[in-house]
C-alpha cells in the first residue's frame, strides 16, 4: 500500500510544512504520493512532483478547492482514500481542520501530532506505532493503531524537510469532487510581512509580559529581530495584553517552533511556552529573575534588565 500527504500550498507553491510532512510519510513505508487539491494548482503540482522522495502527484482542480476549504478537501481525500494505508497532513491550521473529517468519515482514530515513525512495522509491512508527545511535552505517547487506514498529523519540527528539489514524480490529473455547498469562502486578510514566518524562521526573538506596552515591544524586539534578520514571537502573555499580535504567539496553544536559534527576552518560561520552543537547536534567555523557569532550558542565559541588555546586544551586533 501507499502513503499519501496531503499537501499545504497556495496553488502557486508548497508550503515548507509538506516537506516534513513527506519526511514522515517516508518513514512509514511505501510509495509516497502526494495530492495536490487546489484551482489552477498546476505550478503547485509541479514544484510537488520535485519534492525527494514523492513517487506520485495527484493533482484534482476546481473552484472549490481554490481556498482549501475543509468539507471539499476532506470529500476529495476520502475519494481517493481507499488505496492508502496511511494519509497524512502537517499539523497545522489547514491540517488539522481537514484530517479529522477524513478521519471520522472513514470511522478510524485520528493519530495526532506524531514526532516520531517507529518500528516495528505491522503485519502489512508498513508502519503502525508512532511517538506523539502529550501533556505539553512533558510526556511522549507511543500509540500502536490497528486501524486500516491510519490518519495522522504530524508535527512539522518533529521530522526534517524532505529536499524540494531533486525528485521527479509523475503528475496524475484526477477528478475533482463536486463543491459540498456547506462552506464558502467570503475573504481573508493576510499579514504582509517581510520577516520569516514564524514556523519556518531559523532564528525567533520573542518577548515576553515583561515589555510592559506594545511601544516598548516594538522598541526593543523589532531592532533585534532586523539584526538577526529573525521573526518575531511572543508569550500569550505578551499577546493578551495587546503587545504583539496573536499569530505571533510561541507556545502550546499558539505555535510550535524549532529554530536554530531562539531568544527569549523577558519570558518566564511557563511549560505552556516551553512547549512551544524547547526544542529550538540554541536557547537563548534574558531575564531579571535568576530563578525564571526558562533558564533551565536555555543553553545562554544573561541575568540582565531587558530594556539596558537588549539595546546593549542590538548595539554590539
Ligand atoms: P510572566 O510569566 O509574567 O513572566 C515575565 C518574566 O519577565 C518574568 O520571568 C520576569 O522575571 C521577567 N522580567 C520582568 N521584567 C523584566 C525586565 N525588565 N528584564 C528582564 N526580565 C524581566 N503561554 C505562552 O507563552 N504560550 C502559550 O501557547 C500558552 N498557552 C497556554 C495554555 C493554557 C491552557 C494555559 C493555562 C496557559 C497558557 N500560556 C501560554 C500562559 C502561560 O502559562 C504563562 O502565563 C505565560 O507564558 C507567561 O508569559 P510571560 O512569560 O511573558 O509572563
């Protein structure tokens, strides 16, 4: 059997959360496809069909699945849904908005999540045990699922990108599947930014409560960020009380991140936020309080006011 992704993209090109996505799907075995469901998707489909490792591209187009809308993305999964053993998506806003119809459609459990592909294989020869962590981080789940087909998110820093070029998939047309009528898309405001986005930065500075105003975030943070040509995060803290907005939120119930290198300046570093970066390559804190949580899993902590330390970095950078 095969292994399906379920690709993010804006029909002109694959967002980087697929890459670790067919990283995944690699380690359970079988032939990877990749669909690509979209409207005029066709550079799309082209730049999957290029990803290492992807055996087939199956490109299904219309009106309907320009915007990614959940209830026709799910119908055009689970058309094709019967040749695979596994179906994965990236465990993101789409992803997970889609893979839990798919998966409740075809009365199987959903595997949430999962960091890790591990052995032993099942009876079919391709993987059924998985590592996923639970309890924001502070514990991994080893989940065995004897499910036919087994539908799994995956956590994107948990898996490295599979190279975007190099592959040479062929591109298979199938048919669409008919607009569910239940859902449409009436607008989106998207955030310009010339920053890296936040998944994707390979360096985050982030800052916590201890900004104080959205001015003194501004102020501080931004200067630092065009240093280091980094994107900027935030505590939910820093974010409910209106210094930086929601999107730039690091942690369980915002993102999940994994730079080279992240800096945390006026953090305490409560689980909810380790959970979200912890396993950035190089942590980096400042705080005033030598006993701030977050110290214990920065590999440089600096004892320091924020507002006299940070200026002092932006200056000696
Ligand atoms: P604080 O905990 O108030 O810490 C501020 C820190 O700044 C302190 O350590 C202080 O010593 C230091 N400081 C103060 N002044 C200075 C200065 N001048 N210079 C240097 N240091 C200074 N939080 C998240 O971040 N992300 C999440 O996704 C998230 N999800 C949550 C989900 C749930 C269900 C719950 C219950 C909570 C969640 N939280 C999350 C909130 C979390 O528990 C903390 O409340 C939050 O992370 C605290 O943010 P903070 O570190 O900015 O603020």
């Amino acid at each position: 059997m095969s292994v399906l992704v379920i690709a993010e993209h804006d029909n002109a090109s694959i967002k980087g959360a697929t890459l670790n996505t067919v990283t995944a799907a690699v380690a359970c075995g079988g032939d990877v496809h990749v669909l690509v469901a979209g409207h005029n998707a066709g550079a799309a489909a082209q730049a999957a069909s290029k990803i290492a490792g992807v055996a087939k591209v199956i490109h299904a187009d219309a009106p309907g699945l320009e915007h990614g809308l959940a209830e026709n993305v799910a119908a055009q999964v689970l058309a094709i849904a019967s040749n695979y053993s596994h179906i994965l998506f990236p465990a993101t806003a789409s992803g997970k908005n889609v893979a839990p119809r798919v998966a409740a459609k075809l009365d199987v459990a959903q595997i949430s999540d999962i960091t890790k592909v591990t052995q032993p294989q099942g009876a079919s020869g391709t993987a059924d045990t998985f590592e996923r962590p639970i309890y924001a981080g502070n514990a991994i789940a080893t989940v065995q699922s004897q499910d036919a087909v087994k539908i799994i998110t995956v956590r994107t820093t948990g898996f490295d990108a599979a190279a975007a070029t190099g592959g040479s998939a062929q591109v298979e047309t199938a048919a669409a599947t008919a607009d569910a009528g239940k859902s449409s898309f009436v607008g989106s405001e998207i955030a310009k930014s010339d920053r890296p986005e936040l998944t994707a930065a390979k360096i985050i500075v982030s800052g916590g409560r201890a900004l104080g105003s959205k001015e003194k975030f501004d102020e501080v943070m931004t200067p630092l960020a065009d240093k280091l040509g980094a994107a900027l995060g935030a505590s939910r803290a820093a974010v409910d009380a209106g210094y930086a907005p929601n999107d730039w939120q690091v942690g369980q119930t915002g993102k999940i991140v994994a730079p080279q290198l992240y800096v945390a300046a006026g953090i305490s570093g409560a689980i909810q936020h380790l959970a979200g970066m912890k396993d950035s390559k190089v942590i980096v804190a400042i705080n005033k309080d030598p006993e701030a949580p977050i110290f214990s899993v920065a590999d440089y902590g600096l004892e320091a006011d924020l507002f006299t330390a940070v200026p002092e970095l932006v200056k000696a950078l």
